[in-house]
C-alpha cells in the first residue's frame, strides 16, 4: 500500500472527538486484505467491502464474500512498476516481461521512482502502458469475479516525497494529470458498454490545486482517503463530491484507529470506512461499523 498522507497545509481540522456522539454512523465497513484472508469472511454481507491484494484475489474466500452479498475490489497499482514481481498475477499486471512496461520519460527515461524498489510508469494520455491497464481491467469486467478495481495512487498528482512532485515542471505535471484522467475515462467507457455495475475506485483526490484533475471525479465510484490527519473541512467537502452518475457510490476512508473510522464513518458522503495502521495491511481487523443499507446494487 502507499499512503496519500500528504495533506494541504492549509486546511482546517476538525477534531474526532466532534463526532464520537450524537449522529448514528451512516456507512459500511471496509478492509483490506492485501495478504492473506483472515477475517475476510466477517465482510460477506450486503454492503460489506473487501480489497483483495495483488497475489491473493481468486482465493476461495473472497468468491465467499461475494456470494453473501459483499464486495470484493481488486488491488492494482498501474502508476509503479516493481524491480521485482511478487507473484504470478504481478506478473501478467506488468506485461508479462517488467522490462516490457513502458515507463515516465520525465526528466529522463525511467528516472522517476514513486517508492523504493519500483520505477513510476508512462501515464501519459493513450500510451502504450495505459492501453494495456485497460485491456487487464476489461478482462477482470467480462471474468466476474470481482466486483471492480482499487487504483492505488491514481489520482491528479502524485504524493510521494521520493517523486518530488514540486520539482517538476508544469508540462511533466500536466502529462502526468491528464494521463490518469485518460486512464479512467477509458475504464469507464468500458464498463459502461460491458458490464456498467462494475465499480472502480481510486486511492487519492483529483485536486491538484487547481481544476485540471477534477474531470477525472466523473468516471470514478469514489476515492479512498488512505489514513487521512483529523477531519480537514477540505476532505470533509471533498467527500460530498458527486463522481460518477452510474449510482453506486464508493467513498472510503480508511484510519489508523477505530475511532477516526467512527468518526469518519458521520460525515456526508463516506460510504465505507475502515481502521488498519501502518503496515497491518495484511488482513482487515473485525469490522468498525455495522452494514447498512445502500440500496444502489
């Protein structure tokens, strides 16, 4: 996982401890199952919502989930490319062959890193890296074995401090914006013409500062806000966002304790939320909030 921790400074917060009384909590519960299937099962209910990991998504339990009514969102990671596959599906992700995957040419070819051990891919509008995301993903849409797609870190910038986002120039910032709005849209014109339930969300905001990126709020379900600080007014407005008009809206928020998963879980527009820590990622806790009615499936 990587964490969209990097918040405007600007912003106002609001305390958790605002929330913890009054108004009942109004969204679902959410994990994380990046590794192993522990505790999956306690999400196999209407609205419950699992992200299954990078190696893990056809385990027998997350078809389980499904078949009782939860959701289950497949991991995937298309602006990194690892030094290293971690399993056969990482493989087929990265084209079979890592020396394959086209990378950022920005400032120089390859030089861009998000994370240690990985290499930041070409993202740009219609590239070749783009096009084949979108071609796995439509395979997962016609399979049916999940239910949509997790986009870790896709959004209308990057927030890693090893990429150094301000050290770019604005021609690199805005190939990289434009490319991932590109990315969504053409998944969304997908899963409109195959299978238009299928739900797609994304782990960062499309507000880069400005409104280039927002365009992209239009072919997404929903974000996640991975581990955010307090409750910004900025997030908390960010939230009530309208995304897609396919009606079946995923805004989660996932925090380090159970109580900022409550409190969350209180504010307009978060429709799933969940509390797992640095790197606890593995398997989800037992569920923070009970399951609700959506009544949008």
């Amino acid at each position: 996982m990587t964490r969209i921790s990097a918040r405007l400074a600007c912003c106002a917060f609001v305390s958790f401890a605002a929330f913890t009384s009054g108004a009942h909590a109004a969204a679902n519960p959410m994990g994380l199952a990046y590794k192993t299937t522990t505790n999956v099962s306690l999400y196999a209910k209407p609205t419950g919502l699992i992200v299954a990991g990078r190696c893990n998504r056809y385990d027998p339990a997350f078809a389980n989930v499904r078949a009782k009514g939860g959701e289950v969102l497949a991991y995937l990671v298309p602006v990194a490319r690892p030094d290293h596959p971690v399993c056969a599906l990482d493989t087929a992700f990265y084209m079979n062959n890592l020396g394959a995957v086209p990378l950022w040419p920005y400032p120089t070819y390859g030089q861009r890193s998000a994370w240690a051990n990985t290499r930041m891919t070409d993202m740009r509008p219609g590239s070749k890296w783009i096009l084949h995301v979108v071609a796995y993903v439509e395979k997962l849409m016609r399979e049916n074995k999940v239910d949509g797609v997790f986009l870790d870190a896709v959004g209308a910038r990057t927030w890693s401090s090893l990429a150094n986002w301000g050290s770019w120039s604005t021609a690199e910032k805005n190939a990289y914006t434009d490319g991932a709005v590109d990315l969504v849209r053409r998944l969304d014109a997908k899963r409109r013409a195959i299978r238009p339930s299928f739900i797609i969300v994304n782990n960062s905001v499309w507000d880069r500062g400005d409104s280039r990126g927002l365009v992209g709020e239009r072919y997404v379900d929903g974000i996640m806000l991975e581990q955010p600080k307090g409750i910004s007014l900025f997030h908390q407005n960010y939230m009530k966002h309208a995304f897609s008009n396919l009606g079946h809206r995923r805004n989660i928020v996932l925090t380090n304790t159970r109580e900022e998963a409550v409190a969350w879980s209180k504010i307009p527009g978060v429709t799933h939320v969940g509390a797992q820590r640095d790197g606890t990622f593995a398997y989800p806790p037992t569920p923070v909030v009970s399951f609700k009615p959506l009544d949008d499936r």
